[in-house]
C-alpha cells in the first residue's frame, strides 16, 4: 500500500446547462486513474501537459459515477476490453454502472474526481 497524492484544482466554471454540482467545487481533485479508489466520484478527464498534472483541457461527463475499480481483463467480454486489445497499464475505473460496459483508462491518464472520503 502506498499514499496517494490528489492534486488540488482550480475549477471555473462547469459545463452550460448543467445542474450545479451536490459538492464542493473546492473538493475537486486531478488523480492519475491508477490511484482512483472505491467510492471516488469521477467527473471527467484531463489531458496532461508534457510531464506535469496540469490540465490543458478538462472533458466533464454527462454522467459522473463512482469509481469502482477492478483489474483490467483483456478477456472481458464487454466489447471495450476486447476493443482496447491487451495494452499492459491499463485499468477499470467501473466494469458497468453507469455503463453497460468497463471504463477502461491508461493508469497513467488523469481523472478529475472527487475523493469519496471529501463527499461527505
């Protein structure tokens, strides 16, 4: 077991259209998808620029969910695992819910979440 660190972010403003958010924008954190745990809210994805945890662009979902992570099985039968192919660092952030199949990341790609232990 190893600490995980969470990196703050600055949120501005959130998507036109959508309900305010049921947290507390200051909670908002950037993890790398390897070290999103049971329970964290995920929101949306970032892409990195260069080697840092900055945030060039934020892509929200229309649907965040809680994280549920589970090992990554190139032999799923959920049509991503299969279409992702075997490609070693891969993770599930929810193998269905709210999906019908896994939510399948690079653990190297960064996840705008909530911690679940800051929803509360």
């Amino acid at each position: 077991m190893h600490d995980v660190s969470f990196f703050p972010v600055i949120v501005t403003s959130h998507p036109a259209g959508d309900t305010p958010p049921l947290f507390d924008p200051a909670a908002v954190r950037i993890a790398r998808a390897a070290d999103v745990r049971q329970g964290d809210l995920v929101l949306g994805q970032c892409a990195a620029l260069g080697t840092t945890v900055e945030c060039e662009a934020t892509e929200y979902f229309d649907t965040p969910y809680y994280a549920a992570p589970s090992t990554y099985d190139p032999t799923c039968r959920c049509g991503v695992c299969r279409w992702s192919g075997y490609a070693p660092g891969r993770v599930v952030l929810t193998d269905g819910y709210p999906f019908d199949v896994c939510d399948v990341w690079p653990a190297k790609g960064l996840a705008v979440i909530v911690p679940a232990d800051r929803l509360h």
